[in-house]
C-alpha cells in the first residue's frame, strides 16, 4: 500500500513533503485549496478552521515540487463555490473568477512539470468542465489528474473521463445508491479509490468516527457491489490506475 499526503496550502504542503520524504511509499502533492483563497472560518463534520487567503506564488510552489522526487501531483486545487454563497452577487463573482485564474495558473504549473492534477470542486462542476475544455482544447490526449471526492452525476464523469481525468470516490458512495450510474458508466478502467480523510467515514462506521486511510476498504466493497465484481478485482484495478495516474 502507498499513501499520498495531499497539500491545501503552502504550509500543509510543505508538511506533505517533509512526511513523504520520512518514508517509503508515501507521496506528496502541492497546491492552494479553493476554500484557502479566502479569509473565513470553515466548519466541516467536526472541524473547524480558520482560512488565509493565500495568494499563487509560482516561484514558491516549483521551489516545492523541485526539492522533493515525492511531489506526485499538484493539488488540492480547484474550484469551490459552497463557502461563497452568502456573499453579494458582485462578491461571489469575483470570488469565482479568482479561483479560476488561480486553477489556470496551477494548471500551466502542472503541464510545465509533467505532474497531474488533484481537482476538488464543489457546486461548480458546470464551471470546471467549461474552463477544462479551453484548457485542453489544442492539446494531445493524456492522463491529466483526478476529479477528487467526485460527487457530481454520471454524464459530468463521463465527461471528465473524456478529458483525460479519473474520478475519485470516497466513502460518499456508501451512503445512498445514488452514484451507482456514476460507477456503472465510468467502470473500473476511470476510477481511483481514495478516503479523504479525515472526512467522509464510510457506511457501517460511525460517521462520526475519523476517517483513516485503512477505511478505503468498505469503498472497494461498495464498487464490487455495483459492479459484480471482486473486492480483489476493485482492488487490483484502481490500484493499478493510482499507479499509472502518480507515475508510482
């Protein structure tokens, strides 16, 4: 098993590399969450934050990705319109476009170093798949990253797919039956298993309970399910596109 510690802003990147270098197996990713474009509080399950409203330093983060062969992907990055909803309308556009531009500016980050892309969207998945068809529209097919904790509908995965992104699910698909058509379109071949913890404990856990990397197990078992196939079959064949996706 191997692990991928994921940034969500520069210090928490830099965590993530310093962790990955202190084992093996262990992989990092950097970027800038969309939530951390903002100066706010953020309550999610039972914890709480307070964000910083960093700004893109591109110096910064290839200094990052430079120092450490364990920086696997740019990400979280992405966009995020469920914590700018209370804003103005006048507010709340600005707010998207400057998540946009800062994706953009990741995403040329991303091509320069030949590193995939760890997307979080939430409430923008319209928006996501507009801005990705500019961006790939003159480019050759590739694998280009990862729709994280997706939980989007079955013709958006697709979608994704087409452009060169596996999508990610977590402990969300245990909860109802509604991303069943999600993983009977996409299939084994588009999927990566992940836990994204310590969030969305999966279905028998307590909810509750921390989420832990060992969890990803009962998401394996949910897909199996759907699909009629073999834990070992789920296993075996997400890991195997994790592997191809980070290059690990």
């Amino acid at each position: 098993m191997s692990l991928v510690l994921v940034g969500t802003q520069a210090n928490t990147s830099q965590l993530a590399i310093d962790g990955a270098e202190k084992y093996e197996r262990v992989y990092a990713t950097v970027g800038i969450h969309p939530i951390h474009l903002l100066d706010r509080m953020v309550t999610e399950e039972e914890d709480s934050f307070h964000t910083k409203a960093e700004v893109f330093d591109r110096a910064l983060y290839s200094r990052m990705i430079e120092s450490s062969a364990k920086v696997v992907a740019i990400g979280e990055v992405g966009l995020d319109y469920y914590w700018i909803k209370e804003l103005s309308q006048d507010d709340q556009l600005a707010k998207k476009d400057q998540q946009k531009q800062v994706f953009i500016q990741f995403y040329e980050l991303a091509k320069s170093y030949k590193l995939p892309l760890v997307i979080h969207c939430r409430d923008a998945y319209a928006d996501l798949l507009m801005l990705l068809e500019e961006l790939v529209a003159d480019e050759p097919a590739r694998t280009r990253g990862v729709i994280h904790s997706f939980c989007g509908n079955y013709r958006q995965a697709i979608r994704f797919r087409e452009l060169g992104f596996y999508i990610g699910l977590n402990g969300i698909i245990t909860y109802s039956e509604s991303y069943n058509k999600v993983i009977t379109n996409v299939g084994l071949d588009g999927l990566v298993l992940e836990t994204d913890c310590p969030y969305l404990t999966p279905n028998p856990l307590d909810r509750k309970s921390r989420n832990e990397p060992r969890n990803v197990s009962y998401v394996a078992e949910k897909i199996g399910k759907v699909l009629g196939v073999s834990l070992e079959a789920v296993i075996e064949k997400t890991d195997g596109n994790a592997k191809k996706l980070f290059g690990v």
